[in-house]
C-alpha cells in the first residue's frame, strides 16, 4: 500500500525511530501535495528510507502523528482492531479488574492510538475523538472497538479543548451504539462506590487517573478530618470516608459537580462522619483560610491544569506554589499534604521544586510518604515523556 510520501530534513527521524509519535513542524523538509489534514502519510527520512506511517495535520505544530513504523502495516480496519485488542490485552495484565469496574481501555499514543481515548464504565464505553486524524477514521474506529470489544454501548464525549488545536469542532454529546446510559452509572473503585457523570461532566464523567491516590488516601484517613481541596465529584473524600475519616470538607467552583458529590458522600458516609459541600474558588478561599492557622488531618490539592503553553510555566509554578504554601498551612503537625499537577508541562522535578518551596515558605519540613503518577490503566511509554502528565505527592509535614 502506498499513501503521500512526506520527507524529514536531516537528522530528524531519530526521536520517532527511538518510539516517539509526534513529528513537528520543523522537522518536515517536504510536505505531502496530495495529503490534507487528517490524511494518512508516510514519512521518510533524507535518505528516501522508510520511517513511519501516521496522520498528517497540516495545521498543527504537530505535523504527523506516527500510527506505526512498520511500512507493511495498512492503516485498516483490522489495524484498529488489533491496537484497541492490545490495549485490553494490557488492562487484563495489570489485575485493575478486581479492584474496579472502572478503566481507560484506550489512552491515546500511549496505546499507539493517537487522539483515541476510549473509558469504560461498568461496560457503558465513552469514546473521545481529540485529532483530525482519529475524526477521519471515525467509522473504522467505531466498527474496530465493536469487534474487538462487544460493547454493550459506546457514548461519545468528544467536547474536549485539544480538537480545537486540531482545527476540529466539539461534537455533540451522545449516544453512537447500544444502551443508553443512566443520568449516574455506578462504578467501583476499591470497595467505594461512585458515579460518573457521562452526559455532564468532566472528561468522560469521572477522573480515573486518580485510582491510585484516592485509594491510598483511604488507608490514611482513619479518624481524619479531611479538606479537599478542587474535590469534583468528591472521589477523594468518598474514599477517606470509607477508610474512617471523621469529617470532609470539599470546595469546588462548579455547582455543577454537586450532583455526583452529594451521590458519592452520601453512599460512602459512615453514620457519625460528617459531609460538608461548599462551592468557592479556592485560590483566594485557601488563602483566607490559611491566615486562621492550621486545623486539617489532611489536606488534598488536586487542582486542573494551570496552564495551556509552555511560555506560561513560570508563571504557573508561581500559582502553583502560593497554592501548596497556603494548603500546607492549613495541615497540623504531623499531618498530611497530598497534592496534584496534571499538567504535563509542570515535570516532575518542577513539581518536586514547587512542593519545595511551598514548604518553606509555610515553614514546614515535608517528607513524602508518596509520590505517584497515573494509574496503570494510563500507561507511559518512556519513550514519549510527553504522555506523563499526572504527579501527585503525600507528604508529611513537621512544624
Ligand atoms: N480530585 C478530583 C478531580 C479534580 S479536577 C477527583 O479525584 O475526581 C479539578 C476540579 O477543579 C474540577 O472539578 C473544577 O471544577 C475545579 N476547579 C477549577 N478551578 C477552580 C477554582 N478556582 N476553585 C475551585 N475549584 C476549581
């Protein structure tokens, strides 16, 4: 099979060969004239040598996203269907199935599925198209997830920012195959119970990247009085209550989340445990907080992406570690900060810098009992740093 040839300038085919997907701009010495974008391409090398086959964007910084670098490999049907079986084949490995009904099935380049991101809730599947590439293919896509996976439904969700970048629309949200699904599915996670919102919220309903930090924070939180801080739909305090936790406060802007929190406390609460609920900003609620002295077993910061391009880090990690100072502020001696960036600008040694900082200008010493990425069911390949994007740290504080 033959698709428009693109050709590298010199020395630009190492990264991708090396297993990284993306080929930027800069890279490119002759474009396809055939091609438009969200066609498929093959790239060769200055050499004329075969390097890899991928969907072209001629709008994006991102020029070509690899699908494969095996040059007999079609672009088909069958393709999709044995990627989207791999990935399963993967979850099945990593036992998440008997701690969860809950799982991303597919996870975009991670899973050499540029742009796809399929989740599976208690068997309703939520699909997110985020590339031109993936948007072409949609039918393919569709027909390979239903043969490789008998879903009983498939729902798309594919309302995200990153199709803009793509020169994509949102689409609407709904129903593309099978059951509907429930205004709440129920999931499980670790003996919690919890519900995603698939019509109206965030991501595909529910943030499964998580799993890992809440479950952890159950062990932890035994008799603790718990502020989460960003909370969403209270699936970190949802946890801490059935680990024990005396008392959760959380604070979230959106009084839309209210919905599945009220839900996911209220199946969780032990009798005596109290719930509290509260819509605010929290960067200047923290802050007036923190002025009133420390008060919290456990503080949770799990706030969304602060920044869209990477000109903006500086400035992010500034707000980030006003955040951490007066989050850190509020934990008592001995207690515990745990804190997120799903950033994947923020690295890692950025957020180790931040979390540094914060403590000492909060003038406490921190030791991390934790510190963790993604579940397993968001696979990274070390071969596409770009993909990490969650960090998460449990530190424990000394004043
Ligand atoms: N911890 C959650 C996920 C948090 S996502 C979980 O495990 O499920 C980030 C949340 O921050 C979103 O619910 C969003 O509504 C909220 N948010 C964004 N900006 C905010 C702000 N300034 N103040 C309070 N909440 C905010």
């Amino acid at each position: 099979m033959n698709y428009p040839p693109l050709y590298l300038r010199k020395n630009s085919e190492r990264t991708v060969r090396n297993g990284h997907p993306w080929i930027f701009s800069g890279a490119v010495e002759r474009r396809p004239k055939d091609a438009d974008t969200g066609d498929i391409v093959d790239v060769f090398d200055s050499h004329e040598r075969f390097v890899c086959r991928g969907f072209y964007n001629k709008r994006s910084l991102i020029r070509v996203r690899s699908l494969t670098q095996n040059a007999s490999s079609a672009i088909d049907q069958a393709f999709f269907e044995q990627r989207i079986a791999e990935a399963a084949e993967f979850r099945r490995g990593t036992g998440l199935s008997t701690v969860t009904n809950a799982m991303r099935l597919v996870h975009g380049e991670s899973d050499g599925l540029p742009g796809l991101i399929v989740d599976d809730y208690a068997g309703y599947l939520v699909v997110q198209f985020h590339t031109a590439g993936m948007e072409k293919q949609r039918q393919t896509v569709l027909a390979a997830l239903d043969t490789a996976l008998c879903p009983m439904s498939i729902f798309e969700r594919s309302d995200v920012g990153t199709r803009r970048a793509e020169g994509l629309k949102d689409r609407p949200t709904g129903l593309l195959a099978g059951a509907k699904p429930p205004e709440f599915v129920e999931i499980e996670e670790h003996g919690v119970r919890l519900h995603a919102d698939l019509y109206r919220g965030q991501k595909t309903g529910f943030f499964l990247d998580q799993r890992d930090n809440r479950f952890l924070l159950q062990r932890l939180a035994n008799g603790k009085r718990v502020l989460n801080l960003f909370s969403y739909s209270s699936g970190f305090s949802a946890h801490a209550l059935k680990g024990g936790a005396s008392h959760t406060i959380d604070v979230d802007v959106s009084s839309r989340v209210m919905h599945s929190a009220r839900r996911n406390l209220e199946a969780n609460r032990l009798d005596e445990s109290r719930t509290d609920l509260l819509v605010a900003d929290v960067f200047p609620f923290v802050e007036e907080l923190a002025d009133r002295g420390p008060r919290y077993d456990i503080v949770v910061v799990d706030p969304p992406s602060l920044l869209r391009k990477h000109s903006q880090l500086k400035q992010a990690m500034g707000v980030y570690t006003k955040l951490n100072r007066n989050a850190f502020r509020l934990v008592v001696d001995g207690g515990l900060l745990v804190t997120a960036s799903c950033s994947a600008r923020v690295s890692q040694e950025d957020f180790f810098q931040i979390v540094r900082r914060a403590s000492a200008g909060a003038r406490v010493r921190t030791r991390m009992l934790a510190y963790n990425q993604h579940s397993a069911d968001h696979p990274v390949d070390p071969a596409f740093p770009d993909g990490r994007y969650l960090k998460c740290i449990f530190a424990r504080i000394k004043r």
